[in-house]
C-alpha cells in the first residue's frame, strides 16, 4: 500500500508527539523543586542552627580566590569563610 506523502509526514508528526507527550517532567519542575525550601523556609532553618546573615563588601581579587577555594572545600564558601574568620581571629 503506497502512502502520500502527506499522510507520512502526518503520521511521522503523530509518532514524535506521542513521544514528546510520553517524556517524564524535568525534576526542576516537578515534585523535585518543592524539596528545595524558599528563602523564608531557609532563613528559618539557618536561624534554627544558629547562623546569622553576614554582608561585608571586599575587593573583587579576594572574592574570586574565596570562590577558587570554596569550589574544593567541604563547605562550600560559608564554611571556607567561617574558617577563615575563626584563625584570624585566634591569632
């Protein structure tokens, strides 16, 4: 049986929306991004483990090395920074 090709490229439009339609959702928008806690949620977290909002503006040099750093450390930047902090202030 010849098809025209019409009906094969409806036909082949058909297959790729079913398959479009049978994909499951990206965890970015489905159940997985309620897991992560809004910014009210965090802040009560953060103030629950006895953390506190610290801003300070310093030179564009020292903040890309913080960043360097921070990417290796367990931490990430609050802990590298928090070490940081706690041996210049024993000194």
């Amino acid at each position: 049986m010849n098809m025209k090709k019409t009906d094969l490229e409806r036909l082949a439009g058909l297959k790729l929306d079913s398959a479009m339609r049978g994909k499951a959702t990206p965890g970015r928008f489905g159940a997985a991004a309620a897991a992560v806690p809004d910014r009210k949620a965090q802040r009560k977290l953060d103030a629950a483990a006895g953390l506190v909002p610290f801003a300070c503006k310093l030179p564009a040099a020292l903040t890309e090395q913080l960043r360097e750093r921070a990417a290796s450390h367990e931490g990430g930047i609050n802990g590298l920074v928090e070490e940081l902090l706690a041996k210049g202030l024993q000194a």
